[in-house]
C-alpha cells in the first residue's frame, strides 16, 4: 500500500497522497451516510455540535459546509481510521502507538463549496512532538476544477507562521500576503476517490472555491 519510496517523500515534502486506498463498496456507503447527514440537516438553521453549515442553507435546500467529528457520528468513519491499509500507513510514516486527536468531514458540494484559508495544523493542536499528521481521504474524484487541498511541499521544516490578527486574537489563518512565494509553490492532493493524502502537522496548506459542478468531499483524520 505503501512504498519506501513514498516514505522519503512525505519526510522530504511533508506531504504524499496514496492511490486507491479506500475500496469502491466502503466508498458507496460513505456516500450513503453523508447523503443522510445532509438530509438530516433540514432540521436546523443554527450550527450545531454535528454540523456546521454553508451560507443561504435552508430547511429546503440544505448546505453542509462541514460535519465535526464523523467517528463519532456514524461507525464508518471510525472503522476507516483504523482500517488494516490505514494503520499500515500510518506506523510507516509516524511509528507506532498511534492516537486518533480528532476527524472532521469537510465537504465543498458543487458550485459553493466554500474555500479554506491558508494555515498549518499546528497552531490548532501544537504538541511538544511533531510526529503528528494529517489524513484526508479523497471521497470523490479530484482535480484542479473541484478545489483540492494545496499543500507547499517542506514547509513542515520550517518557520511556524503567525495565525492571529491583528487584534492579537487567534484567528486561524495566515496573512496571504507574508506566504505569497510558499502559495505560488503550492502542489494540489489530487487523485481518485478513495485515495488519502497524509501531510505533516506543520506543512502549510489551504483550498479554493469549488466551482465545477461535482462535489469535494474531504474526510480528515488528525493522527
């Protein structure tokens, strides 16, 4: 499932995405289950603990911008994680004792997926250690046209940049402006659905709009 070569790759680019890791009956029931979170959406206009929502969602014609925590909102998700392929990966990259820190289900339906600021991971969760990741699995195919994830390659060895505002508040994203050369040397996670892209803790990444008329629906896994 994974090469050695693979491994030199994500300790030198702080980022690798693996084929076809996920297979076509697991993806149809993700698709299932999302399908019936969306739906089950209807019943609220606020933010909740499951769902945070898209603008101009309505009771009528949901817009799900992400669902917090899907391990713990249908079994799927978890049984993903700590899939046979998945762990193999994982001890490869970051070693044994492996413990799960958090998941999110990002998901940028067709033509209003909204964007994702660029940031690195580790002002959300720093640790004394950096051998922490990120998975995110590919549960639609991805290209350029639907907004893929867009990592710059050896960023995790470097500086850690400032993510507040000018106010001092924490604002969760990095002034385009001081990352403008990082940005232009950006490279896209692409692949087909079911492939999973593992990049490090510190690595700097965002994504645009999705404009194109399919979905991309992005499970992450903080590992």
């Amino acid at each position: 499932m994974i090469s050695e070569q693979d491994v030199q790759a994500y300790r030198r680019d702080g980022v690798v995405v693996i084929p076809d890791v996920l297979g076509t009956a697991t993806l149809a029931e993700v698709r299932k289950v999302i399908a019936e979170l969306v739906a089950g959406s209807a019943t609220t206009l606020e933010h909740t603990d499951v769902y945070d929502l898209e603008p101009g969602h309505t009771a009528e014609n949901p817009k799900v911008r992400r669902i917090k925590a899907p391990q713990k909102v249908h079994p799927i998700f978890d049984e993903i994680v700590r899939s046979a392929a998945v762990l193999d990966i994982l001890k490869k990259l970051i070693g044994p004792g492996l413990r799960l820190h958090g998941s999110k289900l990002n998901m940028k339906s067709a033509h209003y997926g909204s964007p994702v600021e660029w940031h690195q991971d580790w002002a959300f969760y720093p640790h004394t250690n950096d051998d922490i990741l990120a998975i995110g699995v590919l549960l639609d195919d991805t290209d350029l046209s639907n907004g893929p994830m867009l990592v710059t390659p050896r960023t995790h060895t470097g500086e850690v940049w400032n993510h507040h505002g000018d106010d001092g508040c924490f604002a969760g994203l990095i002034d385009p402006d001081t990352i403008k050369s990082e940005i232009e040397r950006a490279v896209p996670c692409m692949g087909r659905a079911g492939s999973m892209s593992f990049h490090h803790v510190r690595a700097l990444h965002g994504s645009a709009l999705n404009t194109s008329d399919r979905s991309r629906n992005l499970l992450l896994y903080e590992v």
